[in-house]
C-alpha cells in the first residue's frame, strides 16, 4: 500500500476479542495500519476504497502458529507460494511454518531462502521456525542466534520430538536468552513404537498397531518439569489426551511458561473415524477417543488450550494413496479451519471470542509477532467472514497442492470473504488477489 | 437363491448373520465333492483367480488352491518375493497390473490392515481377504464356525473361549465376530501384554487365565505364539509362556470332559500347546485344515454368482 | 398359481409312477445292479417314491441317490441370481451299474446334461437310463427319456409346475401361462 492510501471496512460485526469489542462498526485502514474503528471512522475519508462488510464479521487476520509448507525439499507436496495462497483462502494473514524441510531448517540459509519466498508470493506473513537440534537429528543444538538473526520466531524439532532429556533441558536454558518460545513435539517413541493408530478399542477392532496416549502424555510431564526447572518458555504442539490437558492445566495452575495448542481436525473427529482404513484420517498424533476430544474442547473453552493452530500437512497422492499402516501422517487444515472453529462454537463448545481469541491474538502472543488484534496502531490484518454461507468441502478446490482432508463432502458453514494483509486485499470471494488496492 | 450379494469378502466384521450361514451352508455342500473319486466340478471353469500373498504362508495358499481347482478355477500365485513388489512397486500399481491380465478373483494376504480393502475400492473384480495384519482372516473363522457346527450341530448357546496373542491376532478378531454373530459366547484370554483394550466393545468377555476360563468351555482356540514377531518384548522367553501359559494335559484337566480343541495353525509343539493334546482325541485341529478347503470353495463361488449385483460403494460402506 | 389345465392330479401322479416303476422293471428285466439317481429338487423326492414301488412290486431294494446338478449348469453365466446349490449324496458306487436318473420334468434337456456330466465324475456306469415325470417337449439338446410318466405337449412360454406332496403339500401337476407368473 502507498502512502496515504485509505481503505474503508464498512458495516461489519467487528469481533476483536483482544480489544474487548463486539460491535457493528467502521474500520479505517491507513496506510497498511488501523487508523480508527468505530461508528465516525469514515470521516475524513475521500479517495479511499470501500469494502460493504455488511452482514460480515470483521476479524483480526488469522494467525496459525503451525504450518508445514514443505519448502525447500518436498516441493511436490506444498510450495510456499501454494501454502500461502491456502492460508490467505483460509482468512489466515500469518503462518509459522516448522522447521522438517530438505534441508531442515537449521541455519541462516534456509530460514533466508523461505522468507524470499514469502516475500515474492507476496500474500501472507510467513514466520519460520528453525530447528531446535541440528538435522532435527535430536543431539546437538542448532544456532538459534543465526535462526533469530535471519528472522525465526520459535524454535522446534516438530516432526520429530526431542527424545534426549538432556538436550531438550540444555535448549530450553539457552532459548531464555533469546525469548522465544521452544516448541515440543511430544511423542515418546519407544512408546508409540511402529504404532499408526490411538490405543484404544478402534484400533483393536482394526488390528491396527496402537500409539498410547502415554506417548504423548509422558513427555508433557517432561516438558512441564524441565519448564519449572528452567524458566524459560514451552510451548507443547497439538495436544491429543485428556491426560496432556490435566498436565497442562497444572503447570498454568503453578504459573509456569508454558502455553499450548490444539488442532481443528483433533477438537472435531475421534478415533471411528479411521473405519475404513481412510488414510486421509491418519495423522500424528492420531485421532483420539471422544473422551479426549472433550477433554480437549474444554480445555480450549477454559484457556488451557491457549491456541489453535492447523498442523497443515499437505502430502502427495503417492504418500498417501498406500497402506494405512505406511501412509504419510498429516493432513491439510488451512481451509477448513476456520468453518470448522465456528463449529465448535455453533454445538457450544466454546464461546465465540475465546475461539477467535485462539486464532488471532494468542498465537501473536505466542510468538511474540504484531497482529492478533485491532486496535488503532495495529497492522491492518483483517478477514472478512460471512458466517451464515455454507459450503462443501472439495479439496479438488483447495489453494494447497495438498488434497488429503478428511472433511471431503463436510457441509460447513462459515466462509472467507476476504484476506487483507497489511491493509492489501489478497484474498477475496474465492480468488487469490495480486497487486494493490486501488483508489476510486 | 443365494443370500450372497457382496461383490468381496473383506472381513466377518459386516456380515450379517444369514450371510455368514450362507456360507457354511454351502461349504457343507462343498465338503463332499472333496470326497470324490474326481475331486472336482466345472462350475468356475475359465475363471482366473490370482492367490496374491505378501506374506509367507503355504497352508492357507495351498487351501485356496486346492479349492480353486477343484472349481475348474485357474489359480495363479504371486508371493511378493517373487514379483516387482520386492523392488519397491506399490501396491496399488501391483494390483491394477494385475488386473490389467482380467482375473475374475484376487485372494490377497498382506502384513497391514485395511490392504484388501484399498484393493476392493479400487478393482472391479472381487477380491477375498486370506488375512490383513492383526485385522482379520474371515475365511478362517468361517472354517472354525463350520467345524464347531459340523461337530456339535450348532454354535448358538455354545461357550468358546480363545486363548494367546490376541493383540496381534486376526484370527481372534475374526473368530469373535463370527461366533457372536451366531450366537455363541465369547471368553478371550492371555497374558496381559497381549491383551489389547476395547475387547469388550467387540462382544468377547475378558477372562486372563487360562485356568479360569477352561471349566467353562465347550470349544477352545488356541492362538499360535508368533516368535518372530514378538522377539523378547512381550513375553521374556518360549519356555515361560509354555509353562504358564501353554495347554499341556495339566491344564487340561480343568476343563470338561468334552471340550474341544482348536488351533488355526500352524502349531509350535510344545510352545502354545502340548503335542499329546494336539494329537489327542479333543483335537479339531485336521477337521479345520479339510474344512478350510469346503469353505473356500464355497466363497470363491459365492462370489462369483454374487459379482453382478453388488457395487463396491456396498462394500466399502460395510467395512466401515 | 394362474393355472390352465390340470395334467395330472393325486391319483395320476401315483398311476403314472407305478407304471414307469413297472417299466424300468420290464426294461432291465429284473433290478440287478440298477440304482436310482433323483435330480433335485423334486426328481429327488420322486425317485424315493419309484424304489418304494420296486420295492413293493419286486421286492427288491433299490439304492437311491440324490444329485445337485447346479455346479454343472451350463446356464450359469447367464444367470441373474446364483442358485443355492445343495449336497450330492451318492453313497453307493456306480461302477458297471444301471443308473436311471429320475426328473419331474424334461424339458430342453440341459439339467440332463449336466446330470450326465457329474455322473460320470463319479464312476463309469454300465447304463444311463433317464425317468421322468412329465416330458413337455422342446428338447434343445439331443436327449431322450426312456421312461415318461405322462407326455404333455407344450407351448414354449409356458410353464409346467409340479408339486409334491414331500415340498408342497399336495400331488399335482398342470401347465400354467408363462407371463402370469412372473
């Protein structure tokens, strides 16, 4: 946006839950920041461009602190120009994307070479986070004074846990001189062995190798101790158990560090959904059982959930067309995301502004990014929602090269209207927008 | 006409009950033709059934062969040491290459669960499941539902308990579904680390020991001990679970008179069960391997008169 | 049933099968190594029925065996609904025998066919003799019984049906339109 350029966000249902507003209201953007919000923001307004946001919601941009956009390495499944153009279709206006690239994430180079190519897609914030060991390989820390130099916000091993107590201690000591938060990926894998599947009754039923809740469980009670013992800031990546939740909660109880998210697909579907062997179900950690998604909900309704974030993992035909028990794990959720929250919300899991509140302004605290909220001064990261349309799920449709979702054929209601970024519309009704805005 | 209309058999799992009997019904017919002087009937003459097994196993190809021929069938096996899939070709790309030869049937057994089901999505011809991982081996339970009932005239109001590794057993899965669905009770048992959670979900009431759940039982099936799969994780050697788990005469003792034996073989003597017990008159365990043909046989026909009226949309939508 | 006519009633049915009954004695001069083979369903019935009255006239046991001719069916491929198929129980020999295969009704002669064909796999029989009930004509296959109960000249479309006593009810046998069945 050049300078003095003025747009008008007209008549929405501004739902900010940062600043404490849910009111019909104006929203002035100048200059790529938010001038004014409010009944008389218009004034004063000429050569500016008008969007009629009646009837919509007025959100601050969606932040997901969880993405993998596959780039550089695995260009065939995502690319970051793709990843971009499904996060700005799916309202989101910043990602993080983890550090499981070829080659990882680990140094200056690959962190530059991602943030390039944010800045040539030219549509959404993109917020690398390195690696928290070298290679991912879990022995040795990677520079996270490199990493943060070149732009990384957090550090994780995500794909990955970090199995070596040690190591993971040592990391989370030197992550405090830089304030970021280190990002665990707790999955013990002596425990979850060669398991592809929730240890439970749907998987006995199915003869299919169980991953217990104990494997994710065992290492949240280690990142909650080594929190404790180190001060610095832990931030547990999707959550699955109900055993997880009852640690979290503990540790926030004790007012410990330590933040954490959930995702769309594991607060939605339960372990039944495997039935079939659909491996557009198979996703790590797996899908649990009912008393862990509500145990979840909950969890997200009362804050200990502090944000949700999609754990967008596009995969290629070849990866997933196989059997259940060798199919890649993931599943693409930028799209879905965001329908899928206001679902929640719709069935009473949980309030409106806490689940916006989930998506915007506790993943920016998180990661310590501006955005989240708008308030005047703010960058004018805005989505536009229109909360009554309902649509079906094609991922033929989607913006992500990925097309494994298991919400193919889902009825949702809730769509993106629009995406603007720093006050430039890139997304709206259905297409991905280049250029400027324009002044009438 | 038949009660069969499924253009696969995948798993006992969605069967229904008169589908099931269907099944046992005709094997029963079956059964006699192996009795013959000329072991075999022209009706599946010109049918190309391809036996295709990733995982070793020579008795149930061999019973599936048998059981083709003797249906005029023309059998073909492929074992995935022998073919591309050892130099890494997928399995779908197996499959629809195969399919690309026209068989009318693929008898398919695969280390991991959910395989024949990936096939039957994806073929038009119809397509048996001889065993998916831990998941199921309806055929086997079909030929153990045909023993039971062939000796004791029914399986409705039995008590059948089986016993060992249920965790990794698709036998047991099958087994449960199966006998449930007739009718029968169900007791399962082992030691604990082979005792997955939900059994109850499936209709089997958990009774751990073997001593326990001996008194009760007309009928027992007793899991083959897998020793290359569980190395020392599950349990700490052969020799102790013989000792403490193991049916030799001791234990035998304890239950009635008349229980039956069974075992889907193959047995590791002295391992899971003793030889004399194997050996002995409470033994269905040969009844099983004869019956195993007349089951197949009745299957593969079944199949091949029900390939017209099913979709695969009905199938699939069983499985799940 | 939208019957036509009447063939044959209760006592016609029994008149008819003591006669073939008296004719297969006639035939073979005497029962000496002659089996009867029922096809299903109904020939089976029928052919317990004939050695009762070999029996009575001759004195003489006749074995019986009952045949499912379904895995030998010609038709098979063409069939909308597979049949049930049911248990061939030949528990004698038919070595060197006489067999007489024993139908309800003959018509193309295809199930006679495959009778044939699934006999042989049994054993090498001295003789076939054939034995029916109602022959109705329109033979597709060159096939002839050697023993008929009654002769019924029929119209291609139209259908005979015979019901026993054993699967019925009653003993009757008449012709009925073929498009009113369905």
């Amino acid at each position: 946006m050049s300078a003095g350029q003025r747009l008008l966000i007209r008549g929405g249902r501004v739902i900010d839950p940062a600043s404490g507003r849910d009111v019909v209201a104006d929203l002035l953007v100048v200059d790529g920041v938010v001038a004014a919000v409010g009944q008389d923001a218009a004034a004063g307004g000429t050569g500016c461009e008008v969007i009629d946001a009646a009837g919509l919601w007025v959100l601050p941009g969606l932040i997901d602190l969880h993405v993998h956009l596959r780039e550089p390495g695995y260009e065939y499944k995502e690319t970051v120009l793709t990843g971009a153009r499904a996060a700005a279709a799916g309202g989101f206006t910043a990602v993080a994307c983890m550090p499981n690239t070829d080659p990882p994430n680990d140094g200056a180079a690959v962190t530059r070479a991602i943030l390039r190519k944010a800045e040539e897609a030219a549509l959404v914030r993109v917020y690398p986070i390195g690696c928290i060991t070298a290679g991912q390989q879990g022995q040795r820390m990677a520079e996270f004074g490199d990493l943060v130099a070149a732009g990384c916000r957090a550090v994780s091993d995500d794909g990955r846990p970090v199995m070596h107590a040690g190591v993971m201690r040592r990391a989370l000591e030197y992550s405090r001189h830089f304030d970021i938060p280190v990002i665990s990926h707790c999955e013990d894998l002596h425990l979850a062995g060669d398991g592809v599947a929730h240890e439970g009754a749907v998987a006995t039923r199915l003869g299919l190798k169980p991953i217990p809740a104990a494997a994710e469980e065992v290492m949240v009670a280690r990142e909650v101790v080594l929190a404790r013992q180190t001060g610095a800031r832990v931030h547990i990546a999707h959550v699955s158990t109900r055993g997880s939740v009852s640690l979290l909660a503990a540790a926030k109880a004790e007012g410990l560090a330590v933040t954490a998210e959930a995702t769309p697909h594991h607060l939605t579907l339960t372990d039944e959904a495997i039935a079939g062997f659909d491996t557009a179900t198979k996703v790590n950690p797996p899908l649990r059982s009912e008393q862990d998604r509500e145990a979840l909900c909950r969890a997200l309704a009362e804050g200990i959930i502090d944000a949700i974030a999609t754990d967008h993992a596009p995969h290629g035909l070849a990866d997933k067309d196989l059997e259940f028990d060798v199919a890649a794990n993931g599943l693409v959720g930028l799209e879905t995301a965001l329908p899928l929250v206001l679902r929640l919300v719709t069935e009473g899991s949980c309030s409106l502004h806490r689940a916006i509140d989930a998506l915007t302004w506790r993943p920016a605290r998180i990661l310590g990014v501006p955005g989240g909220r708008l308030a005047p001064g703010d960058p004018a990261d805005v989505t536009l929602v229109d909360p009554k349309e309902a649509w079906t799920v094609d991922p033929e449709k989607f913006f992500s090269k990925g097309r494994n979702s298991p919400f193919r054929g889902w009825r949702l209601t809730g769509r993106v209207r629009a995406t603007i970024v720093g006050g430039r519309i890139v997304f709206r009704d259905g297409v991905i927008v280049g250029g400027e805005s324009r002044c009438a | 006409m038949t009660a069969w209309a499924r253009k696969d058999l995948l798993g006992i799992e969605e069967l229904e009950p008169e589908e099931i009997l269907e099944i046992l019904n005709t094997a029963g017919t079956m059964k006699e033709i192996s009795t013959r002087e000329i072991k075999k009937v022209p009706v599946l003459r010109g049918k190309t059934v391809v036996n295709l097994f990733f995982e070793a196993s020579t008795r149930t190809r061999v019973s599936f062969e048998i059981a083709e021929k003797r249906l005029s069938a023309d059998s073909v096996n492929v074992s995935a040491s022998g073919s591309s899939v050892s130099k890494g070709e997928t399995l779908l790309d197996t499959a629809r290459n195969l399919e690309a030869m026209r068989p009318d049937i693929i008898v398919v057994r695969h280390g991991s669960p959910g395989t024949p089901h990936l096939l039957a999505r994806r073929l038009a011809c119809s397509v048996v499941n001889a065993g998916d991982g831990a998941h199921e081996h309806p055929t086997q339970a079909l030929l153990d539902a045909f023993t039971i009932r062939e000796r004791l005239g029914r399986i409705e109001g039995l008590t059948v308990g089986i016993f060992g590794d249920i965790a990794h057993s698709r036998v047991a899965r099958s087994d449960i579904h199966a006998l449930r669905k007739l009718g029968a009770r169900v007791l399962v048992g082992g030691p604990p680390t082979m005792i997955p959670p939900g059994l109850e979900m499936l209709g089997a009431r958990l009774v751990p020991r073997l001593e326990e759940m001996l008194p009760e039982l007309d009928v027992l099936v007793v899991l083959r001990i897998q020793l290359e799969r569980q190395g020392g994780t599950l349990f700490p050697s052969a020799r102790e679970y013989a000792t403490l788990f193991g049916l030799g005469r001791e234990r035998l003792r304890l239950a009635r008179p008349e229980l039956l034996i069974m075992h889907p073989g193959p047995i590791n003597r002295g391992l899971e069960i003793a030889p004399e017990v194997a050996d002995g008159s409470s033994s269905l365990i040969l009844d099983q391997v004869t019956n195993g043909v007349a089951v197949r046989m009745a299957v593969l026909y079944l199949l091949s008169g029900a390939h017209r009226g099913a979709t695969v949309a009905d199938t699939v939508r069983g499985a799940a | 049933m939208n019957a036509k006519a009447e063939i044959l009633d209760e006592t016609g049915v029994r008149r008819s099968l003591v006669r073939v009954a008296h004719e297969i004695i006639e035939k073979n001069q005497g029962l000496t190594d002659v089996v009867l083979v029922g096809l299903r369903s109904r020939g089976d019935h029928l052919a317990r029925r004939l050695a009762a009255f070999l029996f009575e006239i001759e004195g003489t046991a006749v074995p019986v065996g009952v045949m499912d001719v379904t895995l030998y069916r010609d038709d098979l491929a063409h069939a909308s609904l597979w049949p049930r198929v049911q248990r061939t129980e030949i528990p004698f020999s038919v070595e060197g025998r006489t067999v007489v295969l024993v139908d309800d009704v003959l018509f193309t002669g295809r199930s006679v066919r495959a009778a044939l064909d699934s006999l042989m796999d049994f054993g090498r029989p001295r003789s076939i003799q054939l034995a029916v009930l109602v022959d109705r004509g329109h033979r597709e296959l060159p096939i002839r019984a050697d023993f008929v109960g009654k002769n019924v000249p029929t119209a291609r479309r139209e259908l005979v049906r015979v019901l026993l006593r054993e699967t019925d009810g009653v003993d009757r046998v008449a012709i009925a339109d073929g498009e009113a069945e369905r």
